[in-house]
C-alpha cells in the first residue's frame, strides 16, 4: 500500500527490496498490532522516531540511519505541505462497495477521471483504487456470474512490459484472480505492445481493430496463441494474420478463447462529440449538481437499543461533609457491601475539552481554571439475544449493550429509554479514579444493594419490551440480512445470488432448446444437401435437354431422322428435376423458418426469465425478532462515576463554568 505513496516523492518502492518500504509497513504493522489508526502525519513522526527497535537482524539506526530517515520523513512532508495535495484530504473515501451501488443498494457505475493530473498523481490514484479493489475482492466468496466490471481507457504507462510502475502488480493480480471472485477486466489500448505479456496471455476475450505496426500484430498474435494454448484451444496463426490484415476501418475481430474459431463483425455508426481532456473547472461543473454519498452509520438490523435521545449526565452541586471549594467531595464515598462502583476511563483531554469549548463559544476561551469531576450515574453492561429458526431463517445471535442513566430522583425511576449507549466493554472500566479528581455527592436512591437490585430488574423488563431485532428477507433468493450489515453490503449480496440464479435457469432453458435446437439443425444440414444434390441435378437435367434438343434440330437440317420423343423426354426430367429443386428449398425455408422460431422463443424466456429476476431483486420483507426474557443477559449492574472535565473561562467581564464529557 505504501508504493504509490513513495511513488509521489520519487521513490521505486519494492516490498522485499526497498528499505523504505519495509520501514513503513513494519510501522504500520506495529500500530496494527495496537489498534491504533495511524494518519501521514503520525507516519511522519514515527519515520523520525520509530516505534521498533530492530528491523530483522540490525537495529533501526543500521537498517536505516537517522539522516536517511529524516530526509523521507521530510519528503512526505513535502506532500501534506503542497497546496495542490490538499484536496486529496477531502471528497467521498475509496468505498468500492460504495462505488458498485447508492446506499439503497441500487447498482450504479463510477467514473474515475484522471485526465487533469500529473503523471505521478495518476500513477498514486490508479494504484490506490486497484489496491483497494483488490482488498474488497478478497472478502468475497467466489462466483461464476459477473459481479462487477472494471474497464480502464488508455493503459498505456500503467501495465508496460518491461518497466515495474506500482500499478503494474495489482493488475496482473486482477488479470489473473479477478475472474474467480466474479469481477471483469476490461483494458482498452491503441498498441498492443506497450502491454505486459503476461496479462495479455490471461485475457479471454478479445476485440481487435486495424493495427498500423507490424510489432504490435505480432504481439497480438503471440498472446492469442498463448490464451489459446491455456484454454485447450488450437489457433490457426497464418489465417489469423490474414484476417488482421485485411480489417478495414470499422471492422473489428472478435476472439474468445472458449470458442472455436475467430469472427469478424461492423460496429454501426454513432454519433460522439470528442470534446477531448476536461479542465479541472469543467469537472467541478460537471460534478456541481452531484453529492457525494453521506457516511451510513445505521444498520439494515435494527435493534431498538439506541434511545431516540439520550440524556447527558449533570454534574450534581450538593454538599457533603467533607465538600471542597465547589461543592465537591475529594474522596468517592464508601458503598455498603453489594453495592459495586467502577469508573468510565478518561479518553478526553483537558486540551481536548478546551478545543470542544473553543468551538461552541466561536474562539479560544480564556481558561481560568480547569478540574476533573466524577458525576454518579448508573451502567448497564449485558446481552441480548436473538433468536429464531425457520425452514429459510436461522438466526441465532446476540448483541452487546453498554447503557449509562441518570440516577433516579426521590421515588421515581430510571427512564431507562433515553440512556446513553456506550462503546466500552468491562475491560476498559477502571477501578479507581484519576488523581487529583473530585466527586459529585451520590445520591440516596443508588446507595443500598436491594435499590440497584430493584433497578436492575427494570432494566432488564424495559430491554425485553423494547429489544427488537429487524431483518430482511429476500424470498427469491431465501437470504436475510446479517444483524451487523448495512442495507448497501446486503442489497448487493442479494443481487448476486439473484444474478447466480438467473444465469442457472438461464443455463437451464438452454438445455432444454438445446436438443431441439440440434434436431432443426441436422434436418437443415439434411435439407440443404439434398437441395444443393437436387439443384446439381436441375442443371445436369436442364443441360441434357438443351443439347439433345439442340441436335435433334441440327439432325433435321442435316436431313438424318432423331426420335424427337428423346427430347421431349429429357425436357420432362428437366421440369422434374426443377420441381424436386423448389421442394427441396422449400424444405430448407421451412427448416429455417423453425429453427429462428425457436431462437426467438429461447430469447423470450430468457428475457423473461432476467425480467423475473429484475423483478424479484427488489422484492423485501421484513422480519421482526423479539427478545424471549430468558435472553437478556446483564453481566455488570453497577454504580458508575463518569468523568467530566469542569472549566471555568472568561467570557467579557463574567467568569462562567461548564462541564464537558472526559470519558
């Protein structure tokens, strides 16, 4: 991933070979292994100050000194420092699933325009989306229908062959592998010779125009023989040539490996205004009334966990007997036995927070003062399961829920509807607090076992009323939606099996014409050379005549007697013989009036077989899964001290205080 990057800065980066990008991956792979997302610019500092020590044998220093280092840390930095880079930082991710199809699952093609950058911008950008198709392709399971198509104009540059651009290693990647995972590859050239061999000996199908050089007709011919060769077929070289030879403009050779024997045909005339290379103003007018595609954060499954609005948890201002400047207690108060207490980590920053205020208040605040505070509130960690089996439904799945609530107040209870989900698991709670912190008062209803007992209970009642799990259904393919996939991944999984089924009824119906189809085609082979034997005959029998006719005359002149009955005779054959003619080629119009009724009935149900399919794709149910009580399940019930970060800032001649989340 990291060749296209160096690419920009001038650097031929081999994955085995080059140090720079062994350096990067190593450094991507640590950050990896942390889970931690890593940006240019921590590339950057990592560059500089490696997180490794060691790279193989030899310490980083040997492997690669630091004056190296830093002279490719500062030609990345070059990178992010050019204004012309900063719109890479910005427009619609590399989503290829996103590409493929809208958010509503609607399949769409995307066109990818290069024209307008630099040699080295369109070498990093081809490499980037043909790396990422590639990654995406891997996660699919294989087909033999075509699942999408990549067609790219003018491939000069990027798939030569003898040079090693980055892009030419995915390519020949998809050239080879792309077609198990159902996905086409289409390159288009005007010089057959400036493509590698290799890709050209794995491409199946072929549409050659007229060739200017003797060079790239010899290139051609020698992949031709060599996919030929790969696919058990036989290629007759010296036809080929010929026919290659003899293309005149419009006209186009079609070769596909799988079949026997080469065709020619004629592109009809279409009307094009080549308008040439657009400017990157007339990209931006063409693209002004198209948006680019709003990030889809919810689920095809929803599963009524997520509150409509949760409430934030308010620090409380009440006094205790050991209150601080503030109202706040500098020690968390002792529980009774049974009474479990943890505390949410702290993932934000006092710089952070203030960052946060800066924003709300349209400046950088003057912050007086800043303190972290823990505010009592209640968590609920558990699961709730999902089950349901049927004949075409099989669902057995459980999802994890993480709920923070405000305590109740005096006799009411915990509106546990508009609690705030939380991403944590029990691994992340902490058992103690940070130093220096101050604690809110925790209030009377959360204090004893049998309350948070009783609270727990309601939990649990309120998942079990309004746990819900919604999927899917497609009944022409029998598939579901997954509880953790969006409507996009399963709207293109169902049009897949839709098309897999498709091409097998398709397959079907033409095994069934099949047999017809060859009976018609032996009767019209019989039909034909009858009528051509007729024909033969028709001639031979018309020919007789006219030359018996012809010397019965010539023998009255001559005064020598000839039967004329003879010729009379030989006319009468003839007249048959043209009469068994006309039958014969009525046999064969009536043979052929047949077999092209046949055709045109096999094309209707076909058509109407991919129209059925069209139909059935878009054809969805919904199914409803509810929770049973014995399938929710709370591991941790407990008392929860939330951080908040308190500042106090001056606004004009007024201090004011506000709390933001820590956590």
């Amino acid at each position: 991933m990291f060749a296209e990057l160096l690419g920009l800065v001038g650097i031929q980066a081999d994955p085995v070979q080059s140090r720079e990008h062994i350096l990067l991956s190593t450094i991507l792979e640590h950050f990896w292994r942390l889970g931690e997302d890593l940006d240019l610019p921590k590339l950057i500092m990592a560059i500089q100050n490696p997180p490794v020590r060691q790279l193989g044998v030899f310490d980083v220093d040997t492997f690669y000194p630091q004056k190296d280092r830093f002279s490719l840390a500062m030609a990345l930095n070059n990178i992010i420092a050019a204004p012309g880079f900063q719109s890479w930082l910005q427009g619609q991710p590399l989503d290829i699933p996103g590409f493929l199809s809208t958010p509503e699952g609607k399949p769409r093609h995307a066109i990818f325009y290069i024209a307008h950058l630099s040699d080295a911008e369109r070498m990093f950008f081809a490499t980037m989306l043909l790396n990422q198709l590639i990654t995406w392709m891997r996660t699919q399971p294989g087909t033999t229908s075509l699942r999408a198509l990549l067609y790219m104009d003018e491939i000069f540059g990027f798939f030569p062959p003898i040079a090693n651009p980055p892009s030419k290693t995915p390519m020949l990647t998809l050239m080879k592998q792309a077609r198990a995972f159902g996905i086409g590859v289409m390159l288009t050239t005007q010089n057959p010779a400036d493509l590698d061999y290799k890709g050209l000996t794995n491409a199946g199908t072929w549409f050659i125009g007229r060739l200017q050089a003797e060079r790239d007709k010899q290139r051609l011919l020698e992949g031709l023989e060599s996919a030929s060769l790969e696919a058990g077929q036989s290629l007759d070289r010296a036809a080929l040539n010929k026919i290659l030879s003899s293309l005149g403009k419009r006209v186009f050779l079609l070769h596909n490996v799988h079949d026997s024997a080469p065709v020619t045909f004629q592109t009809r005339w279409a009307m094009s205004y080549l308008r040439g290379p657009l400017t990157r103003l007339q990209v931006r007018e063409l693209m002004t009334k198209h948006t680019p595609d709003a990030p889809s954060t919810a689920p095809i499954a929803a599963t009524g966990l997520a509150p409509a609005a949760s409430a934030p948890i308010e620090p409380r201002a009440t006094a205790t007997a050991v209150d601080t400047a503030g109202g706040y207690a500098s020690a968390p108060p002792v529980l009774p036995a049974g009474v479990q207490q943890v505390y949410l980590p702290v993932r934000k920053t006092a710089t952070a927070a203030e960052a946060e205020l800066a924003r709300q208040v349209s400046g950088p605040p003057a912050v007086e003062r800043r303190q972290l505070i823990y505010v009592p509130a209640l968590l609920g960690l558990g699961r709730l399961h999902f089950v349901k089996q049927t004949r075409d439904l099989n669902v057995n799945t459980a999802e994890a829920f993480a709920l923070l609530a405000q305590p109740p107040e005096g006799v009411g209870g915990v509106r546990w509807e508009h609690a705030q989900p939380l991403e944590i698991t029990v691994r992340d709670l902490a058992d103690r607090a940070e130093p220096e912190a101050l604690f809110d008062v925790l209030p009377e209803t959360i204090n004893e076992a049998r309350e948070l007992s009783a609270l727990q209970r309601e939990l649990a009642d309120h998942l079990y009323r309004t746990g819900n799990l919604t999927l899917q259904y497609n009944p022409a393919t029998k598939l579901h939606s997954r509880p953790d996939e969006d409507a996009r991944a399963f709207h293109q999984r169902v049009e897949q099996a839709a098309r897999e089924l498709r091409d097998a009824d398709v397959d079907k119906l033409k095994a069934q014409y099949a047999q017809q189809a060859r009976r018609l085609e032996d009767r019209l082979r019989r039909a034909e050379a009858t009528l051509e034997r007729r024909q033969t005959q028709a001639r031979q029998r018309k020919q007789d005549a006219l030359i018996t006719a012809g010397e019965t005359v010539l023998s009255l002149f001559a005064g020598r007697q000839r039967s004329v009955a003879t010729a009379a005779r030989r006319i009468t054959q003839t007249s048959t013989a043209q009469t068994d003619a006309r039958a014969a080629e009525e046999e064969v119009s009536v043979v052929q009036a047949d077999l092209k009724v046949l055709q045109e009935e096999l094309h209707e149900k076909t058509q109407a077989i991919v129209q059925q399919w069209e139909a059935a794709v878009g054809q969805f149910e919904e199914i409803p899964i509810r929770p049973r009580r014995t399938d929710v399940e709370i591991n941790l019930f407990a008392v929860v001290w939330v951080p908040e970060w308190q500042l106090a800032y001056k606004s004009g001649p007024v201090v004011q205080t506000t709390t933001l989340p820590a956590y």
